[in-house]
C-alpha cells in the first residue's frame, strides 16, 4: 500500500502542469488586462497607453520612448502569446503585481512586461518592458539547449550524488552498532551551505552561512525558466564517516565495561 500511495502521489504531481497552475492562481482580470496593454503599446495606441499609466510614470515617458519600445516586437501580428510568468503582491494594503508574456511572430519572439498597482480599485501602469529575441525562451532554457561545461557537469553531478550519498550513510547508520542512531539518521541529512547553479547561463551563487535539511534538487519556475539545479555540503553524514570507527570501538568498550561490572 505505501508503494500504491507513493506512486499515486508521484503521478498526481506529474499530471499537475504549468497550465493548470497557471489558471488557479494567476488574476485573470489582472492578467487580461496586462495583455490587452501590451497589445496596444504593439499598435502605437499611445492615447491609450498613457491613460492607464501611474502619474509618476507618465510625468517620465515621452512618445519617443514609447515608440522605441514598440519598435522592439517583430512586424506582423503575433501568432501565439503566452503568459510567462505573474507575482502577485500586497504590502501595507497596497497591492502591486507583474505580469510577462511571450509572443511568437512570423519572424522573431517577442518578451514583454507590464508592473501595475491598484488606487481606488482602478489599475494603473508603472512599468513596461519589451525585448525581442530569435527563439522562444522554452528552447533558449531547455535542458538540452545549454553548452556542456566543466561547471555544469560538476554541479550536476553533485546534485545527484549527494542525496545518494546521505541515503547510503542513512543505511550504514542502521548497519553500525552504535548508540543513539536517532541522532545520526537526522545528521545524516543535514547539509552546510547551498550552492546554485543557472543551467542555461551556467551562473553560480553560494550561500554558505546556512544550514539544510535535504538540501539539493533541481527545479524551474515554470516551462520559460531556466533550470535551478542545487546541492548542499553533507556535513552529516561526512562527520558521520569520520567518527564511525571511533564510534563502534566506543560502542564496544561501553558493552565490555558493562559485562565487567554485571
């Protein structure tokens, strides 16, 4: 039954898409209208754009720069459009949030932004962002996309290796006569440190002041996003391997002394 649970458990997860997220937490109205926005910014509806825009923001732009912006996505009209992303926030009762999109075109993708934030229940624009690139970010990020490097392979293998390793140390815990296994079940999934790794820029960050339970895996923010793949230091179970022989002879000792004084 728990291997039925695990697996039942297992697919429910798999069977739970980006698009299935995406239509249970993104703000449809909210989001409709990120969209509907950047489509006129597209069109060169600069009456329009300035309208929904934040004062402060609009006291900036310049028709200038709104052209320059709607240059950025490619001639012709969009094939397809996806949301990329959304974050949705409220701090001290003022809500704000963000939407990105991807476009496809005959030629070209375009990625574009839009930040918003509520007053009096109307939106109001305080940024946009337009970029273009030649292929969709789900490639540019794919797995299979990225340049094999030193780096890249190392800390892809330390994600592998080391939950194995503190699985195996866990089993030798059990194997080894020693007192108070509870302890070193726990330790021996206890991690110093984090070291990150973008798969497809092959950037590093570390954070070591930190510690870990279980530490390490792989993940990506959605289909667009490039994969995080992350590992701990198995302090645990490295300080587990170091005092395992003075721990049976311990052991020992401690049962030896205690057969002398029966």
């Amino acid at each position: 039954m728990k291997y039925i649970i695990t697996i039942i458990f297992s697919l429910l997860v798999v069977g739970c898409s980006y698009e299935d997220i995406k239509e249970s937490i993104v703000p449809k109205e909210e989001s409709s209208f990120a969209k509907g926005y950047l489509e006129q910014l597209r069109l060169k509806n600069y009456e329009y754009i300035k309208s929904q825009m934040h004062p402060e923001l609009l006291a900036k732009v310049t028709v200038e720069e709104l052209d320059k912006l709607s240059g950025f996505f490619p001639e012709g009209e969009p094939l397809n459009t996806e949301l990329m992303g959304s974050n949705v926030r409220t701090f001290n009762d003022i809500w704000s949030a963000s939407f990105s999109f991807e476009s496809k075109f005959e030629v070209d993708w375009s990625i574009s932004s839009v930040s918003m934030t509520k007053q009096d229940g109307k939106i109001l624009v305080t940024g946009i962002n337009v970029y273009r690139t030649n292929e969709s970010q789900k490639v540019l990020n794919s797995f299979g996309n990225a340049d094999i490097s030193m780096s890249r392979v190392l800390i892809f293998a330390l994600t592998v290796v080391t939950p194995i390793f503190m699985i195996v140390t866990c089993f030798f815990v059990y194997r080894t006569p020693i007192e108070k296994k509870w302890r070193w079940y726990l330790l021996s999934f206890v991690g110093i440190g984090a070291i990150a790794m973008n798969w497809t820029t092959g950037e590093i960050a570390t954070k070591i002041a930190t510690i870990k339970l279980l530490g390490f895996g792989a993940s990506a923010a959605s289909e667009f996003a490039p994969f995080i793949f992350t590992f701990t230091i198995p302090i645990g179970a490295i300080t587990f391997w170091l005092k395992r022989k003075k721990m049976i002879e311990q052991t020992i000792a401690n049962k030896a002394s205690q057969q002398d004084a029966a």
